[in-house]
C-alpha cells in the first residue's frame, strides 16, 4: 500500500467512525436533552412542535456530515473495487451507506422540514409521523453500513 493511499484509509476509517459517532450521539444524547427541555427549563418554556425544530436543525447540520460521507465512502471503495480488492460484505454495505444517507438528507430531511413549515397541525399528522418513523429506521440502516465498512477496512487495513 502506498503512502498516499495509507493516509487516506487513516482518514477514511476517522470519518467513518466520526460520522457513526455524531449520528449515535445525536439520537442518544442530543435528542432525549431537546425533547425533554421541560427538566432543564421549567414547564412551558418549549413547546414540542418547538423542541422539534430544534432537533431539525441539529439534523441538517448532521445531514452535511452525511453527504461528505457517503462522497468519501464512494471514492475509496470505487478505487479500491477498481484496484480489485473485492468484498461482497462491503458491497452490500457500501450499497446501504450511500442508499440510505442519500436518502436521509435529500429525501427525507427535505420532508420533514416541509412538514414542519406547514405548521404544528401538520407535525401531528399521520403522514409526518410516518415520515419521523421511517427516517429513524434510515438512519439506523445507515449506521449499521457505516459500522460494517469501518470493521471490514479495520480488518483489511491490519493485516
């Protein structure tokens, strides 16, 4: 392995295990303390259509994280696929980190930032909670690829 290319796995494997790292803390940390801003702040201060804003916001700022990401992810697994090292594991995962945070940032963000324009009634509604639901399993989709690529180049990097 070059020089080069040593560098940029280091890089590559910190970014997978950074990106892997800011979506567990954004749903682990961040959104149980946003949506629970009554302890914090005393009863009436948010509402919960208000926290929700909130916790958009921490998204899209994450949703950039995503797509510098799934850039990273297909450039040094097209190089490595052309330079033959091949690994059905890591096609199936590398197919789910670009899918699913493709889709988290350009297709279910977008939908529920609409949503949530559209005023608090909407945010209720069946459709934005189906919408919330299925941009959970996304992401966490997205995190077992992420995890899946970052154990198998850990591996292939060690030897």
């Amino acid at each position: 392995m070059n020089r080069y290319f040593r560098a940029f796995t280091i890089f590559y494997l910190i970014l997978l295990g950074m990106t892997l790292g800011a979506g567990i803390f954004a749903g682990a940390v961040v959104a149980p303390v946003t949506f629970h801003t009554q302890n914090w702040l005393g009863d009436g201060v948010l509402s919960h259509y208000q926290e929700g804003l909130i916790m958009t916001q921490n998204f899209v700022r994450l949703s950039y994280l995503v797509t510098f990401t799934v850039v990273v992810i297909a450039l040094y697994e097209g190089y490595k696929y052309k330079k033959f090292e091949r690994d059905p594991l890591t096609h199936i995962a590398l197919f789910f980190a670009i899918a699913t945070g493709l889709m988290f940032g350009h297709y279910y963000l977008p939908d529920i930032l609409t949503m949530q324009m559209a005023g608090e009634a909407m945010t209720q509604s069946d459709a934005f909670v189906n919408t919330h639901k299925g941009s959970e399993i996304n992401f966490k989709i997205f995190a077992v690829a992420l995890l899946v690529l970052l154990v198998q180049n850990m591996r292939k990097a060690c030897r």
